[in-house]
C-alpha cells in the first residue's frame, strides 16, 4: 500500500476548487449581467411566452327587483386600440414589404377613419382624431421601431353598440394581423334605474372587478360564481383553446325592492329636503312590509358639494344618533307592559306650565312659552309629545332601579340587532346603569333616565327604530329586516330566504292594542296630523320626533344647532300593511318632525296605497261613449278581419282605385300602408313623426315621377 503524497494531490484539489470557483463567479456575474443590461430583452421574452392553462371569468349574477326587473346586471364594454406594426412578432425584424403596405393602407385611409370616429364620438373633431392617429404611427418605441403597439382610439370604455360601429370603420375592420385594431374586453355592471337603491344594491370598483358595498358586496361570492380554464396547445404552429373547466355563473339575487316604491320615496324625500325652509343636508326613508319584514324602499340621501343630493353613505343602517321622540314610545310601552300604569292609559300627569325640575336641570315641554299641558294622562302624553310627561313616568317607576327600565328597553326590542347582511350595519346603544366607570360615554347619573326616556343618551339607527313600529303594528312580532327573498340559477330557485321572526311577542296583547290605537290618535288630533292622507281614505299610525343633535364636540348649543327630524309609524292603522320611517337632518329652525318629516310620510303613504288600488275596467266605462275605434285607410280586408275578430260594429274605410302612374292620397293611413302605396309605384318615402298620416308633400292626383321622394307627416 503506497503512502500518501501530499505533494502530487494537493495540487489537483486546489486546481479544482480554483475551477469551481471560477464558474461560481461566472455563474453570478452571467446573472448580474441578465438582472441589468439584458434586463430588458429578458421581460420582452416573458411578454411572448404563451401560458399553458388560463383562467375564463364566468358572468357575475344579476340583482333582481321584487317582481323580477334589473336592477344590477353585467354587460361587455371595451377599451379600444390601435397596433401600427400589425402582425409583427416582438424582437423580429420588420420586413420592408410589411412596413410599407400599412403605411400605404394609412395615407388612403386615415381621413376616411377620422371622419367615422367623429360620427361616433362627436366630442372629438376629426383634424383632433387624425392628430392622435398620427402621433401613435410616429411614436418611436424603446426597441427602436417606429409606431406604437396599444394606441388608444378613445380613452373611456365604450358599450357593445359603438365597439360594433368601430368595427365596420375603414382600418378596423380588417383583421388584427392586417388593420392592428385590437380591444380589452371588462365585464361592467350597469343599473336600468340608475342610482335607485345605489347604496343597498351596491358598487362595483371601476375596473377591478371587486364589490364595494351594498348587496353586490354581502353575496360576493355568490354573484361572482366560479372561474373556469382553458388549456393551450399548440397544433400546426398555432394554438388551440381546449377547455378543461367551463366558467360557473354567477347567480342572481332577486330582492324585496320595489322599483315603483323605491323610486316614490326618493322624490317625496328629495322634494322635501330642497324646500328653503328645511334645507336639509341628510335625509332616510324606508318602506317595510309589515307582516314579512321585506324592505320594499330605502333611500339615503346626501348633499353633495355641488349642492346636488345622491346615495355616497347608507345612513337608513349605519347613522346611529340620538332618535328623539319617536323613542318615547319604547318609554311608554315598557311601563305599559310592566303594569306601573294603568293598562286604560288613565293616569294622570301634572306636566304643570312645562317645565320641571329634574335632578338639577330643566325637563320642558315645547309649548312651555304658551304655558304647557297642565293635567293630562298617558295617551295624551304621547299625541302632543310631552317631555315632562314621559320622563315623569319613567323616572316616578323607575328611578329607584334603573335597570329595569333597560331591561324592559331590551325586551321590547328597540335594542335588537337585526343581523342584517348588509355591511355598515351598526346596531343601537343602549347602556344598562353604571355609575362606578370613569368612561364618560358610559357613566350613568341622576339626569341620565329623564332624558333617556324621551330619546336622549341613546344612539339608534333608523332601520331599528322601524323595525319596532313594525313589531307594533304586526301585534308585537317583530320582523328582521328582509333584503333577500331568494337565490336563481337558471331560472330554478337554488335557495330561500324566508321571513324571520326575531322575537315572537315583545309585550302583551293589550299592550300593543293600546299602543296602536294611541298612535292613531297622534295622527288624528296629535302633533301628526300632517302624516294624516288628504284624502282621508285611510288611516295612518305613527310618532313625530325631533332632537338636538349634538356636535363634533358632544355639546348641543355651540355655532347653529343641528336637529334630526323623524316620523315613524304604519298605514293602514286600522289594517296595517306597511311602516315607515322618515328623517331628515337640518340646521336650525324652523325643525318639526311632524311638519317636515311627516309630510314626506303622507306623500309616500299616499303613492304606495295608491299603486295597490285595483279597480275594474268597467267601473272606468263611459256607457255614451263611442268605444268603436277608429280604422286608418288602407288594406280593408285586414281592417274587417280585426274588426271582426274584436266583435266590434264599424267598416273600413273604402280605398279608391287609382291609376299606377297616378299619386295616391295616403291621408289618414297607417304609415306601413302608405309607404306600400307610393314604392310600390316607384316612389320613395321619407316619414317625420309617428301615428297616421297628416298630409303629403306631393298632392294625390299627380302624375307619379318615378324615383321622387314623397314626405309623409305623421301625427297620433
């Protein structure tokens, strides 16, 4: 066995670590050299590869109405572009043959181009259009060619209707190898009615296909559906699109809007807040069904900066402020069920000249000026709203366990959260008695349930506040609010939303007789009578309400006061199929729920008992009239096989022989017939106007001239 010798293998190791070495450095100084001076080249490559497998987005769901009509749906539009170097590969030499036949193509067509565009996009003069066209084909490119690749035609999206009249323009209408126009194709979500329901129904992201808000944003997932797959294979140097997965659709949401509803609130609310004398810079109105719950209207209304009103903030669920005395009724309803008052609502108050001391500060009523109420008992406590009197109740019962009262608020459920599945939805504040927290927002002190009794030192958001008048008018069963009725795929339901019953009975039977007919008579001789219909075909229930609203700093008396005015009740009392909650948000005075508030109320009340009326047609019928129609001149053996199909008594009327080399007189003929009757003599027609025929620019009788246009005047 030979010894080692270190002298011959030394070297060798040290020969091949110095090789290994080099090649390292070679290695990371080939990547350096690729990461910054082929850097370039490198992503133009990456840019051509071909993706194996793509993903195919599938049509997102439509947001269906009540009865079925679009409210939200997905249609194409397209950003369009120009390639001045057609069917060239990138970091391919451009062959001399090719660069000449588009600049020949160009130089014939460009003005011919120009004067389409213009036709299309009036907006855009043609020398304007041409300047732009000709900037893309002289742009040098950073590879050195001359002629940008993804030239905008038009900067917006535009719809299906003008991609397809760009399409048959000079240019863009040959292939993309040939002409270069191309296009990027988005999947946009329009909305028939426009700004109807915006925030409920949602927002869409510009060209991010993400939901912003509303029901868009709450079913997600469910509108999206599924992407699907298409593989790419490469058969006789071109590529085939197999697909492995097909795109699942989205499916549709049908909701418990309703359009005409919907759209009846928004201009009695926007009418209302436009008056000099409200001015107001927020408004809300919702519409409930009362026996289902189903939202069937809810508007939220903002000032804008150019002193416009539009949807920007969903206020009906997520404005929570201090609701005034629409809540007195929660007050009264807690004593009435705990029994401290009798149920016949005929104990007495002394509301004295209105104003009261208590615990250190002034309870008034609003007419302490004119000397207040005097001695009044319960019911009429609500019909004029009496501050003194509701918080003398209260604190009379209760002020000895305040916790009580709290838990009665709970009970009755004006503290409910709703679960609403829509996002922003804040549910109330209401604290239970705490007087050891150093938390000012949750300390509790003597004044705390006297002015909590009329509204105060709450924090409510309007969709709670009707989803208790709803329970009231629904006989105590209180209804969570219903903004889905059902999901639709195909045109099968795929799944229900149900009404749901958030508490079965939020106080005893006689409790909430008592109450409804007490907020009848706020309407008929209270403080709400201008919530009360003109017409007086009807009966409405309901509350006014109007509070201070305290400012950014939490005080109620800096710069202009601020009030939040509100109406809520339900109509028919008698029958009630439907509550409302109205509220508008104003600076200074004149404030007045039941005068401002209320009057949107009766107009929306109004629409929608109106909308339901349903008459027979022959209560409409005039026995003198002639109900035989009028027949237009023309084919008369059509016109008696209508007439006689309807079993209707009339003739029609005799169309005169004509010579074929004489003008007819079309007068008083439908404009199919008449424009039968001049072609068919050679002539052409030009028509203004619908209906029948007024008169004639060439006179009947006249010798026809082949080839002459004749203008036909139509009125209905």
């Amino acid at each position: 066995m030979s010894k080692f010798n270190s002298n011959k293998v030394m070297p060798r190791y040290f020969a091949i670590v110095l090789a290994l070495t080099v090649i390292g450095v070679a290695i990371i100084g080939k990547a350096l050299y690729i990461m910054t001076v082929e850097k370039d080249y490198w992503m133009a490559v990456q840019q051509q590869l071909k993706l194996d497998s793509i993903p195919v987005k599938p049509n997102r769901g439509n947001i269906l109405s009540c009865d079925g009509q679009l409210m939200a749906s997905s249609i194409p539009e397209y950003k369009v572009f120009v390639d001045f170097q057609p069917g060239r590969q990138k970091n391919v030499p451009w062959d001399t043959a090719s660069i000449n036949r588009v600049n020949q193509l160009w130089d014939e067509k460009i003005d011919s181009l120009c004067v389409g565009l213009n036709d299309i996009f009036p907006q855009q003069s043609v020398s304007e259009f041409k300047a732009s066209l000709q900037e893309g084909r002289n742009k040098v490119n950073r590879d050195g060619t001359v002629g940008a690749r993804h030239w905008p035609v038009w900067k917006q999206r535009i719809d299906y209707n003008t991609f397809a009249l760009l399409k048959k323009l000079p240019i863009f209408n040959l292939s993309v190898g040939k002409g270069g126009f191309h296009w990027d194709e988005f999947n946009a979500r329009n909305h028939p009615f426009n700004t109807l329901a915006k925030r409920t129904i949602g927002i869409m992201y510009g060209e991010i296909d993400s939901a912003r808000c509303g029901l868009e944003l709450s079913f997600d997932s469910t509108l999206r559906g599924k992407n699907g797959l298409v593989h790419r294979q490469k058969v006789l140097n071109r590529f085939m699109n197999i697909t492995e997965q097909p795109p699942v659709d989205g499916a549709d949401i049908v909701t418990t809007i309703d359009v005409n509803m919907q759209d009846l609130a928004e201009r009695a609310l926007i009418d209302e807040m436009k008056l000099p004398e409200v001015n107001a810079d927020l408004g809300v109105a919702i519409v409930m069904e009362v026996e289902t719950g189903d939202v069937k209207a809810i508007v939220n209304m903002m000032r804008m900066p150019d002193g416009q009103y539009a949807e920007a903030i969903n206020s009906a669920i997520s404005y929570r402020c201090e609701p005034g005395s629409v809540f007195k009724v929660a007050s009264l309803l807690v004593a009435l069920d705990d029994g401290v008052i009798p149920n016949d609502t005929s104990y007495i108050i002394h509301t004295g000249s209105g104003v009261v001391e208590m615990h250190g500060r002034l309870m008034k009523d609003h007419n302490w000026r004119r000397g207040g109420y005097q001695d009044i008992n319960v019911a009429r406590t609500l019909e004029v709203s009496s501050n003194v009197g509701t918080s003398h109740v209260i604190d009379r019962f209760y002020g000895g366990h305040p916790e009580k009262y709290v838990e009665g608020l709970y009970r009755v459920g004006i503290h409910e959260d709703l679960k609403l599945p829509i996002e922003g939805y804040r549910p109330p504040v209401i604290r239970m008695p705490d007087t050891k927290t150093t938390d000012r927002s949750k300390y509790w002190s003597k004044t705390t349930l006297p002015w909590m009794s009329i509204g105060y030192e709450t924090q409510i958001a309007p969709i709670n506040t009707l989803a208790f008048y709803n329970a009231i008018a629904n006989d105590g069963r209180m209804m969570q609010p219903r903004f889905v009725k059902r999901l639709v795929k195909d045109g099968e339901t795929i799944r229900e939303y149900p009404p749901v019953v958030l508490k079965e009975r939020i106080a005893k039977p006689e409790t909430i007789t008592m109450m409804q007919t007490i907020l009848e008579h706020v309407v008929s001789q209270g403080l709400g009578r201008k919530a009360a219909p003109l017409s007086r075909s009807f009966k409405v229930a309901g509350k006014t309400g109007t509070a201070q609203i305290a400012d950014e700093h939490g005080g109620y008396h800096s710069g202009v006061t601020r009030y939040w005015l509100s109406f809520a009740g339900f109509f028919p009392a008698d029958e009630p199929r439907y509550s409302c909650i109205v509220c508008l948000r104003k600076r200074g005075l004149p404030a007045s729920g039941g005068g401002m508030s209320g009057v949107v109320f009766r107009h929306i009340a109004e629409g929608v008992m109106a909308q339901n009326v349903k008459r027979l047609i022959d209560d409409a019928r005039d026995s003198t009239s002639n109900f035989t129609p009028g027949v237009k001149g023309g084919d008369e053996g059509a016109a008696s096989y209508v007439l006689n199909r309807l079993g209707l008594k009339g003739e029609a009327p005799k169309t005169a022989k004509v010579n074929k080399g004489i003008v007819p007189d079309v007068t008083g003929m439908g404009a199919r017939d008449a424009v039968y009757e001049l072609e068919s003599r050679g002539m052409k027609v030009a028509l203004v106007g619908r209906g029948k025929v007024k008169s004639q620019s060439i006179a009947a009788g006249k010798t026809v001239t082949p080839g002459a246009v004749c203008e036909l005047r139509l009125e209905i």
